[in-house]
C-alpha cells in the first residue's frame, strides 16, 4: 500500500477549506542551505551545525557537518553524512 504525505495550509477563517500546498523545485540550493544556517530546527532540533560547505582535497564538497547537541556515535554521524551527501547531489 503507497503511503502518500502532503502539506497544507490551514484556512484563515472558519469557512475556508485547508489548502494543499504543491511540492515545487528549489531554484537556487544556496537559499535553502542559507535558510538552515539560520534555523537548523528545519531540519532537526536536536542539531549543533559546526560548520559550512569546504572543497576537500578532491575538490568535491562534501554535505555540511552537523553534530547533534545531544550527542551522536561516529557510526550515526558517518550514517548521516552519507545521506545528507546523497541528498545534496540529488539537488544538483
């Protein structure tokens, strides 16, 4: 069975329906990476971002370093990094 998510926006009066808001594109990644250094609750509460995007020896630019402030074994960051790797190029 698919499961399908969607966001909405709630309506302003009582005799409004809610309103499902459509997924768009983002047209400039930089918006959205700006948009996190200020709030990094978008993503996660819990995170501690320690730094921005650096080019690494190969010249790829690896996803930015977030540590939870709660903690986080090097397994989970490894795991995390990967993905936020994985969703960074797919933006591309």
């Amino acid at each position: 069975m698919a499961i399908e998510q969607g966001i909405w926006k709630l309506a302003d009066s009582a005799g409004e329906p809610p309103r499902k808001l459509r997924p768009t594109g983002l047209a400039d990644e930089g918006q959205l990476e700006e948009q996190i250094m200020q709030v990094v609750a978008i993503l996660n509460r819990d995170w501690l971002l320690i730094g921005r995007q650096v080019r690494t020896a190969s010249n790829e630019i690896p996803a930015p370093k977030v540590r939870s402030a709660w903690g986080m074994t090097e397994g989970q960051y490894a795991k995390l990094s990967s993905r936020l790797w994985q969703i960074s190029k797919s933006l591309l």
